[in-house]
C-alpha cells in the first residue's frame, strides 16, 4: 500500500515522456534549483580547498609544477577537499 501514490512509470524513458506530456519542459527540471542551491557552494569550497592543498602540497614537496606532483598527494588534496567541501556544505543537501 502507497501513501500519496503519485505517477507510476515503466523506466526512464517513460517517465520523461509522460512528464513532457503532462507537465511540459519545465516538469522535467522542478527540483533542478535545489540541486544547484545545494551544488554550486559544494564546487566553490571544492575547487578552493583543492587549489589550496595543490599549492601547500607543491611546497612541501618542494616541486615547482603541478606535473611534477606525486599522484599520492593529488589524491589526498582531491579526497581532503572533497571531505571538506562536504562537512560544511552537508546542512544543504537536507
């Protein structure tokens, strides 16, 4: 038993087809500013943090390039910024 059954849909394509027809283009990105609400401050603090690392990183291992970089540390700065970026922004992905 569904509470609120809302449309039932057979697969992607189904779906996209029947909230064309019923709700038109704009169905399809209901939602889409929730998403970008929760997104656009995640990439900022990503890209921030991971250029931050990336020149900390350069420093400690005394490398003039971002080539030059152990891929060691372009994963910890990647995984360090993504950790980051999402402990503060997790309030908005609610």
């Amino acid at each position: 038993v569904m509470l609120g059954a809302g449309p039932t849909y057979n697969g992607s394509w189904h779906a996209c087809r029947k909230i064309l027809r019923v709700e038109g283009l704009s169905g399809l990105y209901r939602g889409y500013g929730a998403t970008l609400a929760s997104f656009g401050p995640f990439s900022a603090l990503y890209f921030l943090f991971y250029e931050q690392f990336k020149i900390q990183s350069m420093r400690l291992s005394e490398t003039g390039s971002e080539r030059d970089l152990a891929t060691a540390y372009a994963f910890l700065n990647g995984a360090g910024a993504g950790a980051l970026a999402g402990l503060i922004t997790n309030g908005l992905d609610m």
